[in-house]
C-alpha cells in the first residue's frame, strides 16, 4: 500500500552570526521562507503572506476557500513550519534550565512522576530539574503546545489538564506517536533533533492508517 504524507514539517537552525538585530524579525524572516517552500513542494501553490487570517481566538489559517492548514513554531535557535492537509499545531524547544515549581504548576500528577526520576516529596519550588528530567518535561509541553496550537484553542484551560501518558507512546521511525488522554480523533507524536524537541499535533486518527508524517530539515 503507498502511503499519502498527511503532513510535512519543516525546521531549520537559527544561527546567531546570521541573525538580524531584531530576534523576532529573523525568526519571522526564515519561518516565511519555509513556508514558502512548503506551500510550493506539499501543496503545489505559490505562498502569499496577505492571505494569512486569524480565528476569533487567535489561531492563524490561510484564506483561500481550500483547506491548506499550517502552524508555525520558534524558539530562540530554531524555526518550525508545519503544512498539513488536516488542522495541525507545531511547537519547538530546545533544553533550557527548569524549576521544580514550573512542573508542579504544568504537569498532572501523573505527569510529574514521569518527570521527576527521584523520590521528592515536597521539592524546593525553586531548585533547578536535572538534564533527563529537563528532557522528559520538554517533550510534555511540546505536546501540550502542539494540541492546543491545532485546537486553536491556545492555553485558555489549565495546561495541567491537558495530559499525556508517554510511556503509552509507541515507536514509529524517528518518531514517538500517541495521543493525549481521552482523545480519539487527533495523533500526536516528538521527536529530537540535536537539543531541541519537536512536537506535532494533527486532527486525524494516524493510528493504522495509511498515513504519513514527513519531517524536513532545512539548510539556507
């Protein structure tokens, strides 16, 4: 059975030396021209910016009266641009430092357990998450951002109560794939490249369907 690419992310690196002064202008700048090619190589259309438009609740789609879905993410050293023939939502991090308090405040129960690789009862607030803890973490809020940026809904309801169970993941290539919990009709999955983590979220059951995830890194 030949297999149809549902959705092709594409991420490039944001180097420094080649940033302009204004981060945000750079990050902008290189996220067009991913979109540009996504739109030219997964959709067969030239890109044009002006028909960009935002739901009610802030969630940018393309106006052209066809269904050509896109999510755009960035964080300070990386650009990701998803191009999908189904609503999306993509979101990038790389490894920063993290507080105990921040997975408190954005993690179920259950979620925190799987963070936290020690026996802490009641941990300092402020003290700093180790390296596999941090990583563990990153791939929850990636997949947090990810479903609510698809949604468009946006972090309106507690992020506490979105909730995914990694360890219900499954490997598919590159990619771990699963779903959050008690939700049927979407597929999430991450992957890492170098250290950053990226998350997809689509609105389609990938579960054995004869479906495709494309991933593009891009070198400009």
């Amino acid at each position: 059975m030949i297999k149809e690419t549902v959705c092709r992310v594409y991420y490039s690196k944001l180097y420094r030396d080649e940033m302009e002064n204004n981060l945000h202008a750079s990050q902008k700048k290189l996220a067009m021209k991913l979109l540009k090619q996504g739109f030219i190589e997964f959709f067969g259309i030239e890109f044009d910016e002006k028909k960009i438009k935002r739901t009610p609740l802030g969630k940018p789609y393309y106006d052209d009266g066809k269904e050509y879905y896109f999510n755009i993410s960035h964080c300070p050293d990386m650009v990701a641009v998803a191009v999908s023939k189904v609503s999306v939502g993509v979101d990038v991090e790389g490894m920063r430092q993290i507080k105990y308090g921040t997975v408190q405040k954005c993690c179920s129960l259950e979620e925190f357990s799987y963070v936290i690789d020690r026996n802490v009862s009641e941990p300092d607030k402020r003290a700093y998450l180790g390296k596999e803890e941090v990583k563990r973490f990153i791939q929850l809020w990636t997949l947090k951002e990810s479903f609510v940026k698809m949604t468009g809904e946006g972090l309106r309801n507690p992020v506490n109560t979105i909730v995914f169970d990694i360890n219900q993941f499954k490997k598919c290539g590159e990619l771990m794939i699963g779903k959050k919990l008690q939700e049927k009709s979407s597929t999430s999955c991450f992957c890492f490249w170098q250290d950053f983590v990226l998350a997809l979220s689509l609105q389609k059951n990938m579960e054995q369907s004869p479906y495709l995830i494309e991933w593009k890194e891009q070198k400009f």
